[in-house]
C-alpha cells in the first residue's frame, strides 16, 4: 500500500512513534524521510509551510498539511473507517481526547520541565493504572509514548520502584508489537540524567576537596540539592515572608558549615551556644503513614522526594530525618530548625508537606528533648536504618 503521507522529524522522536504506531495498528503506512535535518526545515521556504519551526509535521499524499504530533497522529488513528482506536460511542471517543490531552498537558509538559534543560520532558507522578488493557486504543498509544523518554533518562531504579503500577503499564505496551516495531527496545535508565551548571569561574576542582571534609552522620549520602546550598547564588530571588522576620543572631549558613565540618556533638554543643528560640524554631517531625512502610530504602526514597520538592526551604531551614527499623517495620521520623514560628510556606507549600506531622517543641521543652534531638542529629540509634540531611 502507498503510504498516506510523509512526517519529518528527528530520528527516533517519541512524538512521532505514536502515529506510527497508531499506523500499524490501522494497516497503513506512513514514511519518515530519513535525509532530514533540522537545518533544512527551517529554512525562509519551509517555515512558510510551517512557521512553528517544530517537529514533527505532516504532509499527505494529497498535500493536506498539520503540525502538533498529537493532530497528526490522531490523523493517522482516524484514517482507517471503523477503526478500533478511537472509541465506539461518544464517552470511549472522550475518554480517548482526555488521555490524549493528559498525555501532551500533563506528562509532556511536565517531563519537559525536569529534563527538557537536559534533553527531554519532566515527571508526572501519574495516578496508580490497574486498569487491565488488554484493548489497546490511542489514549494508550500517546501516554505510553510520552513516557519514553522518561523512562530511558530519568526514572531510574529508585525512582521506578515506587511506581509499580505505571512501570506495569508502561512495560506492557512497550513490549506490544506494534509499538517495538517503531520504538524497539527501550533501555531503562540506570543512571538519572542531572543538572550540569555551566562552568563558571576556573575552580570547579577547589570545592571538591571541600565536601570530602565534611563530617555527617554515617552512610550519609549527601542530597545534591545539599552541596548547591553552599554556593553562592547571584541570581535575585523572589522575596520570602521570613525575610521580612526581624533579624536574628543565628546564622543559619554558620550553622550548616558547623554541622557539616565538625563532629555532631560538637556541632550540637555550638548549637545550643547559639540557638535563638526568638528567631528559629525546633520541630520534631512524623511521617503520618509509617505503618504503610515497606523496604527501607523505599521510605529513605520518601525522604529524598520530600526534600526535592523543599528547593526553596533552604535559606531557612536545616533537618534530619532518618528511617529506623528493618524492612516492613520502620519509620521516618527527624527534628527540624526552621527559621521564624511556623512552618513557612516555603515548607508547607511543597507537595509532600502533608504526608508529615510537625510538631514545635517549645523552648520549655528544651531541656527534656535535648538529647533526643542530638540522638536525631548525630543519627544515633541502634535501630537506624538510613536518613538524609536537609541543609
Ligand atoms: N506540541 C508539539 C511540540 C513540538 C516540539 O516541541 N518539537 C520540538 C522537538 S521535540 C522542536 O521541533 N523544537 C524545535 C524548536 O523549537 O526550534 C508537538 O507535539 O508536536
């Protein structure tokens, strides 16, 4: 059969994949002109066709035109009379457009912003599928392909075991033969792409030697989002309630330097020396699910996310937390010092915030929680089991 039409793209765009795999599905063929390059689709004479500049486009057979991948495929999907991708009665033909939006507003969008300065897209934690599909339709077809790239740069393993469910979907259609005839085999990432800052001045090597000095508790494995807290950060930043608080004697970067560059114990013993109650305050914080727990590096994984998602707490706050126990009984748990009264909302703002209890503990309480704060800072349990520093 002559093919319908052309798409021009990169090699191996995952936009692509899904009409041409909703093309297998319908029986038909549609070609990928292998001599393309960017360069020459957007040149004065193309982009008059398609002043977007962006791939991949369409061009039938008959001459008929689209951009927008999803158009495109969805073209492709509809080209056969009576096929079975798009839904028999107007709620299935619906509920193929939701997943057809979900997969461009909420995955590509989503994925674009964590990996699209890398390479790609960024995550969407999508909601559990237990769904059988046994029927493959389009809505299918374009979710699954928005999560290839994903899947190849940045769900590692770490990340994948805590969505099991998504990965079960994933898999399943990936390995459907329609779909490895277009996007073949697809190598799950082992190491998660991350963010390389430009080089600036001549010195990255000075830090280096830097962090090996510091001192945390053991099996600490420093959250990068950490080690960027140190640096210098020249660009403005919007404007925080807390820096509005009156100003305080304790400097909450001292602090940091202490805690990493020293024993625990005599980081504590400076931190009680400076400690201002008025302008900071102690928390003990809970996980609210513990008894939902399961492998102990999976509630260590609750943690890192947690934190990931505290970018903008740094300035203002400092915590540890630590999972105690043994795999299928075990806690998160930590103390926390945070600048001001409350809970800010550079904390209670963050998608996790309510999965925790934050308790204050009162300076009149002080006395009494001293050591189990020092406990909590210098990871001193005989039932520890991991934990990560916030700072
Ligand atoms: N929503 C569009 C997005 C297209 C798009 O962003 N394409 C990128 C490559 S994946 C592109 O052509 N970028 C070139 C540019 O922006 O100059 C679609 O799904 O087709």
């Amino acid at each position: 059969m002559a093919p319908i039409g052309k798409i021009y793209s990169y090699p191996n765009n995952p936009r692509v994949a899904k009409a041409l795999i909703a093309a297998r599905y319908n029986g038909l063929e549609v070609e990928v002109p292998a001599d393309f390059t960017m360069e020459t689709f957007k040149s004065p004479e193309n982009l008059k066709k398609f002043p977007l500049g962006k791939v991949p486009v369409f061009e039938g057979a008959d001459g008929f035109q689209l951009f927008e991948s999803s158009a495109i495929a969805y073209y492709v999907a509809a080209y056969k009379e009576n096929t079975d991708l798009l839904g028999a009665t107007a709620a299935e033909r619906a509920l193929v457009q939701q997943w057809i939006l979900f997969a461009d507003n909420e995955v590509n969008n989503n994925f674009s912003a964590w990996f699209g300065p890398l390479m790609g897209y960024q995550p969407y934690l999508k909601p559990s599928v237990d769904a059988a599909i046994e029927k493959v339709t389009f809505a299918d077809i374009c979710v699954a392909t928005s999560l290839v790239g994903p899947y190849k740069m940045v769900f590692d393993k770490e990340f994948r075991a805590q969505y099991k469910n998504v990965n079960r979907y994933f898999n399943t259609l990936i390995n459907q033969p329609h779909f490895k005839a277009v996007v073949g085999d697809i190598p799950l990432c082992e190491t998660a792409l991350k963010y390389t800052p430009p080089k600036k001045e001549k010195k990255p090597a000075a830090e280096q030697p830097k962090k090996e000095k510091k001192a945390e508790p053991k099996k600490e494995k420093k959250p990068e989002a950490a080690e960027e807290a140190d640096e210098p950060k020249p660009e403005p930043k919007p404007k925080s309630a807390l820096d509005l608080l009156p100003p305080s004697p304790f400097v909450m970067d001292a602090w940091k330097r202490m805690y990493s560059n020293n024993d625990t114990d005599v980081a504590m013993k400076w931190f009680w020396e400076n400690h201002d109650p008025q302008g900071f305050s102690l928390w003990k914080v809970d996980y609210k699910y513990n008894d939902e727990l399961t492998q102990t590096f999976m509630s260590n994984n609750l943690i890192g996310g947690f934190y990931a998602r505290l970018e903008r707490a740094h300035k203002y706050a400092f915590g540890s937390m630590i999972v105690r126990g043994t795999n299928n009984n075990n806690t998160i748990s930590g103390y926390w010092l945070i600048r001001g009264q409350e809970v800010p909302f550079e904390i209670y703002d963050a998608a996790d915030y309510e999965s925790y209890n934050f308790t204050k503990v009162e300076p009149a309480q002080y006395e009494e929680k001293k050591k189990e704060i020092e406990d909590y800072m210098s990871w001193n349990f005989e039932d520890l089991a991991d934990g990560k520093i916030f700072k």
